[in-house]
C-alpha cells in the first residue's frame, strides 16, 4: 500500500528491519547508547551547538504539547499564530494547561503578517512565548517562519515552532531564524515509525524552562532532559521505535537533509504537474505551498470517499480535508520513502478514479 497521507508514511526496509533488533530493557547500558545515538543524530541533522534533543514515546501531539506545557511561566502568555488545525490545537493545549492565549488569526489559506506578530508583541508585554506551525497541514501551506522569527527575536520573546509535519521536507534553520524549541516525530518526513515524538530546544531555554513549576508530570521537558544527560529516562521508552527512528535518521544523515527537501521538492512538482493536467484546483498559491503535502479542492460531483475507495483498491492511500474543508477538499502527500514511479501509478490511478473507470491498473 502507497500511504500518501502525511504519517504515517511507508518506510524503508533498514528502517523496518530495525525494529527485529531485539528485547532490551530501558534501563540497561544498551540502551543508554541507543538513546544517546537518535539524541546525537538529531542534534548532528537539524540543530548547531547549544541545542539538546529530548526524545519522548508518544506521537508527535505529545512532544508538541510537552513543549506547550513547559515553557510558559506562570502569569505570563502565549501567542498563538492561527492559520489551520494544528494552530488552533497549540491554543487548545495552553488553555487546557491554564494559559493565557492571545491568538493571531489568519484565513487558512494566507500566511501571517510578521508585522502584526510584532504589533501583537508591542501591544502586550505579558506574552512570552510565540507559537508558530512550520508547515500547516491542514491545507499543505508553509509558513514564513524565518520572517516571523526576527519579529520574535527583535522583542526578545521565545519562539516556540511546530515542525512535525514539516522538519526534513522543507527549509527550517533553526539557529538562523530565531527559533528557541522546535517540535518534531518520527514517522512524517523523517521516514520513521509512530510512537516517539521529540522536542529540539536550544540549552538556555531548558535550563530556563527547568526554573518553572511543572503543569505535568509525563509532559515536562525538564524532567526527561535531565534523565537523558544521565543516559537514562524518566518512563519506559518504546524501545524498537527508537531502533527504527536511529537507522532512519542515519538513512537522513547519508540522504543530507538538504537531498532529502530536494526530493521531496521534486515529488511535489511532479504530483502538482499531474494535477494541472487533470485540472484539478489546488487550494493555495505556489509561494504558500509545501514540498510534501498538496491540498486539492474536490471536483463537482465527486465525493472523497468514493474518490478514497477506488484509489485504495489501486494500492494509495489520500487523506481527506479538514475541519471546514472536510467536505470541500482532499490532500496528497508526498512523504516517505517513495520513488518517482510511485507517484506516476498514481496520478494513473487518479484520472481512472476521477473519471469513475472500474478497471485497474494490472499488478
């Protein structure tokens, strides 16, 4: 089954023959090297000096609101930049954990104005972290984060950035655009299994964060951190997931990131060229678009799970819109380890599917 939905993603046979490395109990001396090895890979991929990866077992939801959850002082607020789903989730997750939220909303389909990020942090002293999604995937759309981080940088505030959708198929700089914590998981564009999300953040903004009261105890940061600079964790890890997600990222480091933004750059422009053929409508302009998600809006008379059915029974799995636009769109992804004819059985499929053709392409 081809999985062009945005994660799980099929991965790679190293990567599922990692998971057949054996039973070993987290707190044996094998394990402390594995877990040093993913923390080690993920600095040496994504992140300079000073910064610390903070792997937790969970899905990337879990690291996201680990992240949330830890780094805003009591009394002080978050700023939550909206502008689909997952924007709307970061502001559900500091509520729930009693912050205070001012939310900076955007259209679904228009990227923020740093200008009103900076206006927005002038205008209110109290905020202390701004959040951002890195690539929304909601509609496929990536944000300007590199521009949103010099408004943040420029008012000395955190800038706390959502990547899991987006770390490894698009440009994220984490040093150089002004990001503070940045939220990732295994099993999108990095070519890993579910079940281990994790949080990069730079050493000053753990040490900060460790000087606050806790909201959780499985959730804060500070608390796993200090327990993997001691070779250990906090809670029982899901150790073959782990296995899976070291030889994935040594597949990335082999790869380089910037191989693997480019390939999935290509796949993007090879579905979207497909597309145009077939006329279909894509939701946003080509400077909002992501290298690894196409949001695409349904066609006259055709329904997404008539549309989903007959591609499933040619081998792809497509994703439906969401929220408001669960009736109007669908999405397709291009993450994983997939290859260019991969995408041209697809697009196959997709005109056979659109036009309601019965026969299948034969095996």
């Amino acid at each position: 089954m081809i999985l062009l939905n945005p994660g799980p993603v099929n991965v790679s046979p190293r990567v599922t023959a990692a998971l057949r490395r054996g039973d070993v109990c987290h707190r044996e001396p094998e394990f402390s090297d594995l877990l040093d090895s993913v923390r080690s890979k993920l600095v040496r991929a994504f992140a300079p000096t000073g910064w610390a990866a903070v792997p937790l077992t969970g899905s990337g939801t879990l690291a996201l609101e680990a992240a949330v959850s830890s780094s805003v002082a009591p009394g002080r607020k978050l700023l939550a930049i909206v502008n689909g789903v997952y924007g709307e989730r970061i502001a559900e997750m500091a509520r729930v954990h009693g912050i205070a939220v001012v939310e900076l909303g955007r259209s679904w389909t228009e990227a923020p104005e740093p200008a009103d990020v900076a206006a927005a942090l002038a205008a209110d002293p109290a905020i202390e972290v701004v959040a951002l999604v890195h690539h929304e995937t909601t509609t496929g759309l990536r944000n300007p984060v590199r521009a949103v981080g010099e408004a943040v940088r420029a008012a000395g505030r955190v800038f706390l950035v959502d990547a899991i959708s987006g770390l490894a198929g698009d440009p994220l700089e984490l040093d150089a655009w002004g990001v503070d914590v940045c939220v990732g998981v295994a099993n999108k564009c990095i070519q890993g299994l579910p079940g281990i999300g994790f949080v990069l953040a730079r050493e000053r903004e753990l040490a900060r964060m460790a000087e606050l009261p806790p909201r959780s105890v499985y959730m804060h940061l500070p608390r796993h951190h200090a327990a993997h600079e001691k070779r250990t964790v906090p809670f029982t890890a899901a150790v073959q997931v782990l296995y899976a997600l070291d030889e994935a990222l040594s597949e990335l480091l082999e790869e380089t990131v910037a191989g693997r933004i480019e390939r999935y750059a290509r796949a993007a422009a090879q579905l979207r060229a497909g597309f145009d053929e077939l006329g279909l409508e894509m939701l946003l302009p080509p400077a909002l678009r992501s290298n690894s998600i196409t949001a695409l809006a349904l066609p006259a008379g055709v329904e997404y799970a008539a549309l989903h059915d007959r591609l499933k029974a040619d081998g792809f799995v497509i994703y439906e819109g969401q929220g408001k636009l669960a009736r109007a769109a669908f999405r397709v992804a291009n993450m994983g380890a997939l290859a260019s004819a991969d995408f041209a059985r697809f697009l196959e499929s997709l005109a056979r599917a659109l036009a309601g053709d019965a026969e299948r392409a034969p095996a």
